[in-house]
C-alpha cells in the first residue's frame, strides 16, 4: 500500500488535482480527528501519512484495548478500524464505540472481507467497508464519504439549534407533542401562560405537566385525526388574573404533525396571548352594536315606509314622485349596506384569531360560486366562466371567508363589467402557493388608483363608474380575509380592458 500511495500521490501533485478529502473539508469549518486502530505498523503509517495530507489529524492505535483507552481520552470523528487484531477483537470495539459515541463513523479495514462481515459490520453501526490491500485512491474516497456525513450531521444540528434559539425566543407559546402524547418540544412562553414550574418537561406526558382539559382535549383530537381529514382545532382559554388582576385570553390552535404516508406523529400546539385584542374587540362589538341599533334600524323602517308610498298604498305617485322616492330608497339602502359590512369587517378583523380551519378544495368552492353569480351575470348579458386547473388546488383556510373572498371578487367584477362582456375565474398552483384568479374585460381601474382600491371605502369615481352604487369595503374585507391566512392579494388592471386578481395562499405544508 506504501507504494502505491507514494506513485499515487506523485501523480496526484503533477496534475495539480483537488483530492475528494480537501474537496470535502473546504466546506467543513474543522480539521477532523482520525484514529487509524491496526496491529499492522505498514498499514498505520501508509494511512498516517496520506490522511495526514489530506488535512486530518490522525493517531494511531496497536490493539482495540488502547484504541478504546484513546476514545476515552478524546473524541475522533473518524475511526478506521481493522477486524482481525489479537486481545479484543475489532467487531467488540465496533459494538462498544457505537454504544457510547454514536456520532463517531466507523470505517472497517480487513484483510478477512466476507459479504457475511460486512453485513454484520454494517449492522453493527459501521459506516463502510474497506477490504486489504486498498489503494490510497479508495482510502481517499471513503474517507472524503465520511467527511461529507459528518457535515451533513453537522448542519442538522446546527438547523436544530438554529430552531430551538428561534422558538425559544418566540412570544407564543410553541409545543410539540408525539404520538404518545409525551412533549418534544415546549419553549419557555408556553410554559409561562400554563403556569408550569418544571425546568426540564421534554419526554414527559403532556398530562403530567399541565391540567387544562381544553389544551388536551384539542392534542387528543389532533392526535386521533383520521389519515383522510386534515383540519386545524382552535379555541380560546381564560386564565384567571394573580392576585385579582384581569384575565388572560390566550388563543390556541392545534395541528397534527404527518410524515410522507400521511400518518400521525403527534401534534404541534400554538398559544398567543390575545387579551388585548379580545379587549379592542369588545370595544369595537359595543361600537358597532350601537350603530346597528342606532342607524340601521332606523334606516331600515324609514325603507319600509318609502316602499308603502312606492307601491302605491298611500295614494297615487307621479313618474316624478317615483323617481324622487326611488332614488332616495337607494340611497338609505346603501347606507344600510355599509352598516351591515361595517360589521363584517369589524368581526374579520377581530374574529379571525381563532377561527377553524380545514383543508378546503380551491375548484369547489370556485365551482359553487360561479354557479351562484351565473345568473346575475347572465342578467346583463355577462358570460361568466370557471376554468378547471390540471389538478386540485387545496389550501388550509376558513370556509366561509374564502367563500366570502371570491363572492366579493365576482360580485364586484360583474359590477364593473359592461353588457356583453367576460369574467373568467380558475385556480393554479406554485412551488409553495396556491392561487385563485379572477379576471373581467370590464371597466378597469386607472393606474394612479391600484395602490388605493384596497383601502376602506375608497371607490373608483369616473363617468363609467359613477352610477354603480358600492361600500367601498368589499376589497377591504377581501384583503383582511387574505391576510389573515398568511395569502397576498395582486390586481393588474389596465383601462377600459379589464383587471385580473390574483389572490395567493399557501400550500398545506404538514407532510415531511
């Protein structure tokens, strides 16, 4: 071997070649410790001298009873290990490195290779097999392998600190829970909200640790979620005040946890804290309460009067008193509008904490309201059309405010479209989104407003648009829909050739 590294090396510095070790250790921020374990002093050296080439700093080793007395002493990331030595035998110091240093990688080097002895070295936790006589060339290769393994396990933990320092710091509460129902993971917020004193809860159940039947009920349901349903549970839990002070609201959601084939591997439970927010929602309820009591409900019976003298009950009408009257109708039944999407918008804003989810069909609900709007549509001559996408789009949300998303995007585009003219709606996917498009030839929106459509109350006001009676809250509350379920909201317009929405979400993103 001593000769064939020497004329190996000799070629490998007149070609001015990167050998795979050096390769590998560019991207390795240490110099890796070897321990070479051979009664064979010609093996030892040929292998010291070329590892030592390569950049590793190498000891060595006459018997398994000393390379383990090394072990001890200091940790090696790389062990090349001979089987066949006299006292202990390699297979042994295999089995008992691997028991206490399972991060150590073993390279087995025999002059004894069998398929039955790699079979059982590989059992035995051994990374990989090199038969005697090896040219340096091989040596080089397995030991570049080895190298790229340990910095794969070195980037794993350094993601899953890089993780633990991120979640740690968080001011939710995050925790992990197995199938077991026993915690993988629990960040110091967590146990701060539950009020929980144990400075080390991984691996214990998650009975054990906290009380609150709300919390487990919803990591049971989770955990027990059926392989073909997908939906996250929510709720809210009151903790009573220290010492008489107010309450604390926290929101919860609870997620299961699948791999590939869809099977359950625990649960993954948020806690936010949302007592201010429940507090602002309150004030915002009791204001809104009172606007409906004090506008709405006035509004509503001056309508019904104006519908009596409209039908004629009061007396005759002249076309100019019908005229008058139906304009005047119009308008109050426009100022109950905004009252009722006042509301709408004030319960998205606030309500959405902790509302549930599910996995939701995109083309469904498409599907359903196309043929809802088909014939308001249908009425001015509008055609409206549902373009099927290559495949199901699915997306984790709420029902009912997806629902109201694209009611708005229809509604308004059959508003803004003339007689005669096209709205086409479809799904599509990217890498990490989903996407719902609506698009009209219709009216179209000046350039200098496309920054402003999405704000409350505002409307487009020109010769085209001005008898088109509108809130100018429907886009808002579509983008408040969006936003809270972590989606954008996109609009390309163009005047009097139409716009193009395009509304995008994320994927489900549970399956590893």
């Amino acid at each position: 071997m001593e000769n064939q590294a020497n004329h190996t090396d000799n070629d490998r510095a007149e070609n001015h070649s990167t050998p795979p070790a050096k390769k590998s250790m560019k991207e390795v921020f240490f110099q890796p410790r070897v321990l070479v374990i051979d009664d064979e002093e010609r093996i030892q050296k040929a292998c010291e001298r070329l590892l030592t080439q390569e950049g590793c700093q190498v000891d060595l080793a006459d018997n398994g009873i000393q390379g383990l007395k090394m072990i001890e002493e200091k940790h090696f990331d790389i062990v090349l290990l001979d089987l066949m030595m006299p006292g202990i035998s390699g297979m042994e110091v295999l089995s008992d490195v691997k028991s206490r240093h399972p991060d150590t990688v073993i390279i087995v080097i025999t002059g004894y290779a069998t398929l039955e002895h790699s079979i059982e070295t590989m059992k035995k936790g051994a990374f990989d097999f090199l038969s005697k006589p090896f040219s340096p060339q091989e040596l080089r290769v397995v030991i570049a392998k080895a190298i790229e393994f340990i910095e794969t396990l070195q980037d794993i933990a350094s993601e899953k600190s890089r993780m633990r320092v991120m979640i740690n710091i968080l001011r939710d509460g995050v925790l992990t829970t197995d199938h077991q129902k026993r915690i993988a993971l629990a960040n110091p917020a967590f146990l701060k909200m539950l009020g929980c004193r144990k400075k080390s809860v991984i691996g214990s159940l998650i009975s054990d640790v906290i009380q609150e039947p709300v919390i487990l009920e919803m990591i049971d349901q989770a955990v027990g979620q059926h392989r073909d349903k997908f939906s996250e549970i929510t709720n809210e839990l009151s903790i009573p005040g220290k010492k008489g002070g107010e309450d604390m609201v926290i929101g919860i959601r609870c997620i299961p946890f699948r791999d590939r084939l869809n099977r359950n591997l625990g649960a993954v439970t948020v806690c936010h804290d949302i007592t201010a927010l429940k507090r602002m929602d309150q004030l915002k309820s009791d204001f809104v309460s009172m606007v409906a009591h004090e506008i709405k409900s006035p509004l509503n019976s001056v309508l019904m009067q104006l519908k009596v003298v409209l039908d004629g009950l009061a007396g005759d009408l002249t076309e100019k008193q019908e005229e008058i009257l139906t304009r005047s109708s119009d308008k109050i039944r426009s100022l109950t509008d905004l009252a009722t999407e006042l509301l709408d918008l004030s319960k998205i804003e606030s309500g959405l904490i902790n509302q549930e989810r599910e996995e939701l069909s995109v083309e469904e609900i498409i599907k359903e309201q196309v043929r809802f709007y088909r014939e308001q549509a249908d009425a001015k001559s509008i055609r409206l059309t549902y373009i099927p996408s290559p495949g199901d789009v699915s997306i984790m949300g709420n029902r009912t405010n997806i629902e109201e998303v694209l009611s708005n995007l229809i509604s308004n585009a059959i508003r803004y479209t003339p007689g005669e003219g096209e709205i086409k709606v479809w799904a599509s996917e990217e890498t990490d989104s989903s996407l719902i498009h609506v698009e009209d030839n219709g009216f179209g929106i000046p350039s200098e407003s496309l920054d402003q459509i999405f704000e409350r109350f505002f409307r487009v006001k020109n010769e085209q648009t001005r008898y088109i009676n509108g809130t100018g809250l429907g886009l808002a509350i579509v983008k408040s829909i969006v936003e809270s379920h972590n989606g954008n909201i996109h609009v390309e317009s163009k005047l009097n050739e139409g716009t193009r929405f395009t509304v995008t979400l994320p994927k489900i993103q549970y399956k590893i």
